[in-house]
C-alpha cells in the first residue's frame, strides 16, 4: 500500500493537471501586477513637411502607460489568492486520491478475503454432499439432504465464480486511482487494517473545529472570496483615468535655405495623455460583475461549510457502524458460526 501511495502522489494525471494549473494561476498573479508593455513607434512622412528648419521626414516615439494608483497592486493580489486557491483544492485533491487507493486497496483485499472464505465453504459444502448421499445410500438419511448440499454448492460456485472476476475490475480500479496502466498483476495483500476500528477519535467538537480550519475545500473558498474582493477593488479603480507618458523624436533634414539656425536640428517632444473613462456603462456593468462574483463566491463558501458539517456526522455514523457491526460480528455472530462448524 505504502507504495501505490507513494506511486499516486506523483503520477496521478489529476494531480499533475491541477499542479499545473496551480502554476499557471502563479505564473498569472505574477503578470497582473506588472506594467502594460511600452510602446514603441515609428512614422514615416510619406510626404516630408518643409519647416524653417528642414523637412521633417520620419519619426520616433515611446510611450508607458500607468494605471491608477493601487490598480495593479489590486489585480495582483486577487490573481495571488486566486492561485492560493488553486494550490489548496491540490492539497485536497491529493488527499482525495489517496483515499480512493486506500478505498480500492482495502475493496481489493476484502474480495480476495472474501474468495478464501468462499473457497472454504465451498469445500465443507461438498463434504456434506458426500456425507448426505452416503446417508441416503445407507438408507440413514432422506435425499433431500442431497438436494441441499448440491444446491449450497451450485450457489457457493457461482459465488465463487463472481468474485474472482471481480478481482480484475476491483484491481483496474486500484491501479486507476494510483495513476498506473489496468492491466498490472493483482497485488496479493495479506490483511486489512481492523485493528484502525479500535482507535480513539477526537471528539466531535475537536473534529469540527479541524474540519473548519484545515479542510483544504473551505479553505480554497476562503481564497476565492479574497480575490474577489480584490477584483472589486481593482473594478473600482476602472473608474479612475490612466496615464500616458511618451516622448517623441522627429527626423528633420537640413534646410533648403543656407545659414538657417538649427538647421537640421531634431525636436523631441514630451507627451502626457490621460485616459478618461467618460461613458461609465463598461466600467458600472465590471463593477456590479464584481460585486456579483464576490456574493456568489460567498454562498458557495456558506454551502460548503454545510455540507461538509453534515459529511462530518455521516462519516461518524459509519465510523460508529462500523464498530457495531465488527463486534456484532466478532463476539456473537462468528463465534457461534465456529461452534456451528465444530458440530457439523
């Protein structure tokens, strides 16, 4: 087991896709706080424009845009807790796919259990045959006797039978959930873990509490939520205008008239250009988008919580079950099956 669990954690497809896009979203927080790119331009006069001091004839420009103070500090926290996000439902994806090994694994070792003790009822079953037709033969005992046995066995071979075909998909699923190809061998695996049964769990307060601050599901809302209120923020500051700052070279040839101070002499230009969001409907329908996404995100965090509460008291439920029944089974049930053996 230790193996398939050491196996999945670097080879299961799911958690390689979601490690990726963990980076990606990383790789994204990275650019949302960085600068527009600058701007480089170049113009040629297809026509050069004659001025005192020679034709212009092409020009050079650069310019860099500035958003409004705290815009990119707003759109690189939320990309930030975006990817934080991200790298939580990893961690819980991780643990999910080692429960489902685990879960494949005990299912694989419960079936082959299952087989020995079929196996085994199986063969007492067809000694009772011999012993009932010996009976009938001997006038002892009625045939009936006879038709029970056959039919116990006819229904333990079928049993049989089902079972060991199930050994292949209950395998496939276990190699699935490790992240390796279905048609390995069946591992043979000598015992299942009862003896976890009678560990003492935490309280169900303590498990609670963990439940609402370490389970990576909440906490991944948790990071949504925050990114959301940064994207609000960062949907306010559409409302604020952009700066441009730029500075332009013009080419100018010499002057078609001699002795013309600063012939040939090239201006440079500064320029400052704001971006004014005059029509408000974009940077309204961005806002209320904003506002809708943090609510949303919001409720889904509340949903969340209370799901998760009620899978808590499930999971108690069948933790609580499954001790009845294992004492059920391991100190009434059985033991009288052995005297029951004993005696036949």
């Amino acid at each position: 087991l230790p193996d398939y669990l050491a196996w999945a954690r670097t080879h299961n497809p799911r958690l390689d896709a979601q490690s990726a896009q963990s980076e990606v979203l990383r790789e994204n927080s990275r650019r949302a706080g960085a600068l527009p790119g600058l701007k480089l331009a170049w113009g040629e006069m297809i026509i050069p424009v004659e001025t005192r001091v020679g034709p212009q004839q092409r020009i050079f420009s650069v310019s860099q845009s500035f958003p409004w103070f705290g815009t990119l500090s707003a759109r690189e926290n939320s990309a930030a807790s975006e990817a934080d996000a991200a790298g939580e439902t990893l961690r819980g994806l991780g643990w999910q796919v080692e429960r489902e090994v685990r879960a494949a694994w005990y299912e694989l070792g419960y079936v082959q259990g299952q087989i020995e003790i079929v196996s085994g009822n199986l063969e007492l079953a067809s000694q009772t045959e011999i012993h009932a037709r010996a009976r009938y033969e001997s006038g002892e005992g009625p045939y009936a006797s006879v038709l029970n046995a056959q039919m116990e066995i006819g229904r333990l071979d079928a049993r049989l039978a089902g079972l060991q075909d199930r050994l292949t998909p209950a395998t496939a699923q276990l190699n699935i959930a490790a992240g390796l190809n279905t048609d390995r061998a069946i591992p043979d695996i000598a015992e299942l873990p009862l003896a976890l049964v009678h560990a003492e769990l935490p309280s169900r307060e303590v498990l609670a509490s963990t439940l609402a601050g370490n389970n990576p599901s909440l906490a991944a809302w948790r990071y949504q939520q925050e990114s959301r209120r940064h994207g609000v923020a960062a949907a306010d500051h559409r409302s604020y205008p952009d700066l441009t700052l730029g500075v332009d070279y013009i080419m100018t040839g010499e002057a078609a008239m001699a002795g013309v101070a600063d012939s040939g002499r090239n201006p440079v230009i500064a320029r400052v250009a704001v971006n004014v969001p005059l029509w408000g409907v974009q940077v309204d329908a961005e806002q209320k988008a904003s506002a809708g996404m943090l609510r949303a995100t919001s409720a889904g965090l509340s949903d969340t919580r209370l799901r998760l509460d009620g899978q808590l008291e499930n999971a108690l439920f069948a933790w609580r079950e499954a001790g009845r029944n294992l004492e059920l089974y391991g100190r009434t049930l059985l033991p009288r099956s052995a005297q029951n053996l004993s005696v036949v």
